[in-house]
C-alpha cells in the first residue's frame, strides 16, 4: 500500500469526484460512488482512483472545481517567485 501525506482534499460542485492534494505533488482524482441503502441504515461510499497526476516536486496546497466539474487547478508551494 502506497502512504502518502495529505495536503488538501475537495469535493467537486457535483459531488462525483474528490481530489486530494499530497505533499509530494501528486494529485489523485477519485470518482465518487453512493451506494443508497435500506431505510434506516447509513448510505456506503465507494472512491475509485479515476486519475492520478504528478505535479511539481512540492506539495499541493489547494485544489478549486470548475462550476461545472469538468475542470479543476492545483496551487502548490514553490521554492522560488
């Protein structure tokens, strides 16, 4: 199993992927799954890696959805401006 340290997560505005943001750079998209269950008892949330991405060699400090959940940007600590 692959360990990482997480930096930022975000839903997108259609709730169907989540983005995680890691210290090393890369950014995981996952799609989002709902699985409705019997009244009464909790709803179970599936996360499938759906793309992952290698950034910078930084870590990823914040990750903001299009409105339409079609795209996303990824900002990042850099050593130099």
């Amino acid at each position: 199993m692959e360990e990482y340290s997480i930096t930022c997560v975000k839903f997108s505005p259609n709730s169907k992927y989540l983005a995680v943001g890691c210290q090393s750079g890369a950014l995981k998209l996952y799609e989002v799954k709902i699985k409705n269950s019997k009244e009464g008892e909790p709803n179970s949330l599936k996360l499938a890696l759906s793309q992952s991405f290698e950034t910078v060699k930084s870590a990823v400090l914040g990750i903001s959805f299009s409105s339409c959940s079609t795209y996303f940007a990824v900002s990042y600590m850099a050593e130099q401006i």
